[in-house]
C-alpha cells in the first residue's frame, strides 16, 4: 500500500538555518573538458558527527567505522542551451534551490547534497554522453528531461543502468513502457493524458472548431494521436491539423490553412518551441482566439509575446499558482536566485530533490533502493498541484493538472518580478487516468 509522505519534514529546521548557511552551494558542473568538482562535500566533522549518531545500528561498528561523508550526488541533466531553454533553466534551478535548503539543515544523514548540473543541449546525443558522465561521477538519481526527443535517449540508460531518472517535461507516450522501473514523470504526464482538459475545456465552453499546430517529432505525433482519440468522441467537434518543422518559427502558410477553418481555439501544445510565434502570427492574420501551449515558462512566453499574450495564451500547469504553499516557496526562490517567477518547472524538479532526499534518509544511497521506496511513497510537494505519486510504470497516478491562462494582474506581492501580469485558472482537471503503455 502507497504510504502518503510529506517532503517538508525537514524543512522548517532548514529555512531557521538559511540564513546562517554559508560556504558552498552543493553545485559543480560537468562538461567535456572538466569533471565536475565536490564542493558540498565541505560538511566536514559535523557531518560525521550527524551521520553516527542517525545510524541507529551496532555502537561498535559505529565507533570502529568511519562514517560516510561523501557528498549525495544528484544529476541535474537538462536543457540550458538549445530550443528547451526556457524549460530548462527552472527546472535546475528549482533543483538547486532543494539542495541549499537541505544543506542548510545539515544534509541527510550528515551527508551534503551536490547537484552535478549538465547541459544535454536540448540534444539527444550530448543527454546520452551528458548521462553517462553523471553515472562516472556516481549520481543516485538525475532529472530535469524537457524533450521527448531527448528523454527517448535517457530512458534507455536509466532502465539499463538502474538510475531513477525523472522527466520534468517529455511528455511522449513512446518513452515509458510497462516494463519501466527507474523512469518517473514530474510535471507533463503522458500526451494521451494531456489532451483530455483540454477536452473538457472545449466542450465546457462550447467550442465546435478546433485547429492545432503539430511538430513533427515524438512529442508532437504522441499528442496529435491524443487529440485524435479525444476530441474525436465529442460529438458536434471538428479538429484541423496542421503539421510543421519541430524548428519551424514562420508558421503563416500554416495559419492561413486554418484561416480558412475559422477556428475558435488553436492548441499549440504540439509544437512547443513555436507556440509563441503561433501567438503572435495568429493574432495578425485576425485569428483573435486562445492559443493553448506546451506547458511553456510563463515568463518566457510574455518576454516573447508581450501584451499579445494577456487573456489569450492558454496553458497547462502542474504548479498551484493560487495556494499558500506556492506562494511561500515561490518568495524564497525568487530571493535565492536570478529569477523573477517560479515556473512549474522549478517547483516539479524542486520536489523531485526533496523526495530523494527523503528515500535516501529512509533506504540510503543504492539508487536501486532509492527508485522502490519513490514507487512505495507519494509525495505533497509545496506549490505542486498534485501529490507526486507513479504507477509501477512510473506513469504519474495522481495528477490532477490546472489549465490557466496570462491575464493582465496585478501579481500577489512578491511572486512575479518578471513582469505586471498573473496567471488566471481556468479550470483544474479531474483526476486523470493514468496511461498504460501500449493502450
């Protein structure tokens, strides 16, 4: 039975001790010519101190062995270059923002946390050798995939390897399958779980005609067919596809097809890294109608957009933009790094750490151990919409996602320096049926 755990049990010890924390900030960085180094690994006597005394096993092998004050490695594998950027970078930094409170505290088990951070240059090539390098350097899990494309590459490693990998965005259908043990999704469940808010969103209002614009790769194709089987059971619904160039940014020939089929909404889900070329395209060709995005960063999509966006981009969302406990954390991230609002990036990948943190206080460092106590648990995550549970498979068999859209604010005080908008709630989703690969 799936016992309901909580990541917060250690963190009122760690926000007393932030402001005194000093020394490093449990980061290194890998790349081609350099090994990344062991900064956290700085806690020194009082992690040795910390961890004997946690042990709770025989007192002579506790004062005949020394303990373990190795930092606990996390691999931050992501996309800080390249067209995913702007998923990337919170994602990292929601990472890095769990492992300085953790240090704060005292580590786990007296031991540091060190976030290895990578680049996979939203490539699936440099994730593989990006990978790889993380398991050299003896990580117990990695997270931060934003690319389907990119995550197809991990999944292989992770399974193989046995390391908990975690998809931060990487919706496909085709990444997970039953036989998976060490992959988990975050924020995105699969795309054939996607489509159905959008679905009742469409038939809550009343829409008739839908046009969406598909890239034309694994994630793309994977929502397209979600689209398909859920739009197409809805009587009196009409759906126009449009398919385009995953890098594909003039999409007039595009939206003069659709021009043509009048659409009363346009979802952009499919194609990511053009939803707001989309956006703006759209509105001048006169189609004044809610574009639907990826799951994109907000910021970067009014950076992109501007005042285009407000009251017409529509999103998807795993964070709780409206509750307290987003609102706590989400000031703390904005203070502890240089970012001006917290994506839901940021919060999925900030609980992803808390919640190996926790398995490796219970269980320890066999990342074989650490990936059945995430399976045997469920995690509150603050600011997360949703508990972060998984079936077997690693599919999420909680999610219960929120679809909003940038409306015009003013923002609560202190949770948006990026900008004078909000996000607005549309609706929050039923709890969705988990997808069984294959299905």
């Amino acid at each position: 039975m799936t016992r309901r755990r909580s990541v917060w049990i250690a963190l009122l010890a760690a926000l007393a001790l932030l402001a005194a924390a000093c020394g490093d900030s449990g980061t290194s960085e890998s790349g081609d010519t350099a090994a990344p180094t062991t900064a956290a690994a700085s806690g020194g006597d009082e992690a040795t101190t910390t961890t004997a005394a946690s042990s709770g096993g025989d007192s002579t092998t506790a004062a005949t062995e020394p303990a373990n004050t190795d930092p606990i490695k996390i691999g931050a594998l992501t996309s800080l270059t390249g067209p995913f950027t702007s998923w990337g970078i919170p994602a990292s930094t929601g990472m890095q923002l769990a492992v300085d409170e953790i240090n704060a505290a005292g580590g786990v088990n007296g031991r540091m946390l060190e976030l290895v951070v990578v680049d996979d240059q939203s490539n699936p090539e440099e994730a593989v050798k990006g990978f790889n390098r993380l398991i050299d350097e003896g990580v117990v899990a990695v997270a931060g995939s934003i690319s389907s494309g990119v995550a197809l590459a991990e999944t292989q490693i992770a399974e193989d390897e046995g390391i908990p990998l975690f998809l931060s965005k990487a919706g496909s259908g085709a990444i997970l399958t039953t036989d998976s043990r060490y992959t988990f999704r975050t924020c995105l469940p699969a795309a054939p779980m996607i489509a159905t808010p959008w679905a009742k969103y469409v038939e809550d209002n009343g829409i008739t005609k839908v046009g969406a614009v598909i890239a034309d790769y694994a994630w793309g194709q994977s929502f397209q067919a979600a689209v398909e089987e859920a739009f197409g059971a809805m009587p009196g619904v009409e759906v126009q596809f449009e398919v385009a160039p995953v890098k594909e940014q003039d999409f007039t020939t595009y939206l003069r097809s659709l021009q043509e089929f009048d659409p009363e909404i346009i979802l952009g889900t499919g194609h990511p890294p053009g939803v707001a070329s989309i956006l703006v395209q759209s509105g001048d060709l006169g189609l004044d109608v809610g574009v639907t995005g990826p799951s994109s960063s907000l910021a970067a999509v009014m950076e992109r957009m501007g005042d285009a966006a407000i009251g017409r981009y529509l999103d998807y969302s795993c964070a709780d933009y409206f509750s307290d406990s987003y609102a706590d954390l989400a000031k703390r991230y904005i203070a502890g790094t240089d970012q001006g609002f917290m994506e839901d990036d940021a919060v999925a990948d900030y609980g992803v750490v808390m919640a190996v943190a926790e398995a490796v206080e219970n269980v320890g460092d066999d990342p074989a151990a650490i990936a059945e106590y995430l399976h045997a648990n469920s995690f509150d995550v603050p600011g997360l919409a949703y508990p972060l549970a998984w079936t077997e498979w690693g599919e999420l068999s909680q999610a219960q996602p929120l679809l909003i859209k940038i409306g015009p604010g003013p923002a609560p005080e202190g949770l948006n320096e990026a900008g004078d908008w909000w996000p607005e709630l549309l609706i929050q989703s039923d709890p969705l049926v988990p997808y069984v690969p294959g299905s």
